[in-house]
C-alpha cells in the first residue's frame, strides 16, 4: 500500500496549481500504454516514456484511447437521472451498509478503486465515513459520470477506463475495492488489491425492482446473476461473507421516470413512453429495492 502520508505534499515537479487530491495517487495509477509511474505537472499527467494524458475540464483524467468511451457507456440522460436520484436518498441503506462495511475493511492510510464509480456517490460516500488519510480512485466509462465523479469529493479523483481491459492501476496497491452494480474483471481486480485487501461487491437480487418491472415491462433481475457471480470471481476470491437487504420506496411519477431512466431499460424505451406509462400507476408507487452486499478475500497468487 502506497505511503499516502508522504505522497500527500506535492510531488517534485508538481506545480502549484497542480489539483488536488491528484498527487496522493499517483503511487496507485500506472501509464496504461506501457505501465511506468505517472507524474503530475500542472494538469498533465506524463510518465518517462512521455506518454501524456491532459486532466479534462472538470479535473477527470481521460485514460483510454483518444478519450473513447465503450459502446455500453452510461448516457447524458441516464447520469441525470441517476444523479437525481441518488441524491433523493431512496439508496441511503445501500450506502450505509457500504460504508458501514468499508470502515470495517479499509486499514488507516488505505487507498479506495470503485471499479464502474459511475457518478461517484457510493465512492463519495465511504470516503466520509472514513478517516482523512484515506483517498479513493474512481473508473468509469462515461463521460458525462466521470464530469461528476471528478467533483464528487475532495478525497476522490476519477479517471475514464474501460473495467474488461487491464487496469491503469499498480499491484498491490488497493486496500479496498469497490464494484456497485457493475462489471467485473476477476483477474484484474485481483491484481490491484493488496493480498490482505477486500473486494465489496453489490448485485441487486430477483426481488429488486420486480414489482416495478412486471407492471411497467421492464427488463428483469437475471436470477442467475449470484450463480455467474460465484463463477466470474470464484478462481480468483473466497466469498467471507454476504447480506442482503430489502426496503420499501413510495414514489412519485417523476422519481419513477428517474429510476428506470438510470438503468439498462433506458436503452429500449424513450422517456415520453416510460412517463407514460408510469403515470397510469398512479401515486405513491410503492417498489421493494433487494440488494446483496458480497465481501471477497483475494486467494492467494
């Protein structure tokens, strides 16, 4: 694990400008093309080969090739939404186990990967429930997340990477990883966690939703998903544990349109057609969000 107490003053030749919290993680991230360490010269990261990548805009560090987001990425609309309703709090016992969970895993001084960070709010999240001296690095594909997750805390940097393809991250160097409601890379994952280190990962169960789904036509919960799950990470990580939780949500016709325009089903049908349809539900709509919180120990190499 990365020294973040002395990798917190600036690097040598880090300007002053240089944003923060950038220099405390360059000991994590690695230059994807040829995987040398990164320096941070006002806001440009460079390593000895002169691999270069420019911090956008809004302070997000645009990794993959020529800045292409995968076909799958998360859309302007669906970051919208997920955004808003996030922050309605309807998600607050997910975020409390996580941070509940992550408080009880990450070592002083730990460095956080939110693997699929999306906007950063799970990420953000733990990172306030624990102390100061620790940070946490969020990857995502999307750029309008990214835009978000960037700001999303001042412990926090995020990066554009696509999670099927080795990460830009060193061995070893994370304590905790994160993976909500996204893609997995076992090996990968694997790799970037310290051997002590522990992966949370959330999938929602077959009652997640379900209700919603079946009177909407909504894209259901594969009820296969544990099984693939166990499948995906079992040669690579020992499942320590698990819990699942179940909490009833009254919504309103907007809040609906939010909740499903934030997900997969956002792909198939347009926002005028699902307000449609979510207004003939009349109101509150009450849904059962199911959730399984899964803590995995890395087998040993």
């Amino acid at each position: 694990m990365p020294d973040l107490t002395r990798s917190a003053a600036p690097h040598d030749d880090t300007d002053t400008d240089t944003p923060a919290p950038w220099p405390r993680l360059l000991g994590v991230l690695r230059c994807p093309p040829c995987g040398g360490a990164l320096t941070l010269t006002g806001r440009t990261l460079r390593c000895e080969r002169r691999h270069t990548f420019d911090l956008a805009r809004q302070g997000y560090a645009p990794l993959l090739a020529g800045g292409r987001p995968a076909a799958t990425a998360d859309t302007a609309g669906m970051v919208a939404a997920r955004d808003a309703f996030l922050r309605s709090g309807h998600f607050a016992p997910l975020t409390d186990t996580l941070a509940a969970r992550t408080a009880a895993l990450c070592p002083p001084g730990g460095v956080l990967l939110d693997a699929g960070a999306g906007t950063g709010h799970y990420l953000a999240a733990v990172l306030d429930a624990l102390p100061d001296d620790t940070a946490g690095l969020g990857l995502d594909t999307s750029v309008p997340a990214l835009r978000r997750a960037a700001r999303a805390h001042p412990r926090a940097v995020a990066a554009s990477w696509d999670v099927w393809q080795p990460l830009p991250v060193r061995t070893g160097s994370v304590d905790v990883l994160l993976n909500v409601f996204a893609p997995r890379n076992g090996p990968e994952f694997h790799r970037v966690l310290s051997p002590t280190g522990a992966l949370l990962v959330v999938t929602p169960t077959d009652r997640h939703l379900a209700d919603l789904q079946r009177r909407l036509g909504l894209l259901s919960v594969d009820g296969a998903k544990d099984e693939r799950l166990r499948n995906t990470l079992g040669a690579h990580f020992t499942r320590q544990e698990h819990e699942e939780r179940d909490h009833a949500l009254a919504l309103d016709t907007d809040e609906v349109v939010r909740l499903v325009g934030m997900g997969p089903t956002a792909r198939h049908v347009t926002e005028e057609e699902l307000r449609d349809r979510a207004a003939g539900l009349g109101t509150p709509v009450e849904v059962t969000a199911s959730f399984r919180v899964s803590v995995y120990r890395p087998r040993p190499a």
